[in-house]
C-alpha cells in the first residue's frame, strides 16, 4: 500500500512511503542526477530507507519478521519500535 508520495519539484526528486504488511517488495530505485529522492518501506517491525538501491524486503506477520536483502546501493534498516 501506497503511504504518501510526493514529488519534490524544487528538489527535482520525490519521497515515497509504502507499507508492507505481508509478502514480498522488490525495489529498484534510481536517485536523480541533481535533487533528492527518498523511498522507504515499513513493515510491523522494520523500517528501510534508501535514497538509491535494488533491494528487496519480505514481511512475515507470522512469526513477526523482517527480511532484506540489498543487490546493489545501500539501504538502512532500523526497528519500526524506535
């Protein structure tokens, strides 16, 4: 599910949340050359960000998990709790 998307048109970029409640998200984002873009992903437990990367998250409300997995470019995962 879609949480918010902007695009920044100033910053020639955009900001985008998404919500993953169960399953499976990949993510090829590709940041612009000059500006600012910013793609997160929440689940129940987890947050990733990342401002450039292909990677990919799975969600399990099963046994309260997070999985992901970075091909390429950097993505910083922190406890959805803080």
């Amino acid at each position: 599910m879609i949480d918010q998307h902007r695009v920044l048109g100033s910053a020639k970029g955009t900001d985008t949340t998404l919500r993953l409640d169960r399953g499976r998200l990949e993510a090829n984002i590709h940041g612009p050359q000059q500006g600012s873009t910013r793609f997160e992903v929440r689940t129940p437990v987890a947050i990733a960000t990342t401002r450039g990367a292909l990677f990919r998250v799975t969600a399990d409300p099963a046994r309260r998990s997070t999985t992901l997995e970075t091909v390429e470019g950097s993505v910083l995962v922190a406890d959805s709790a803080g």
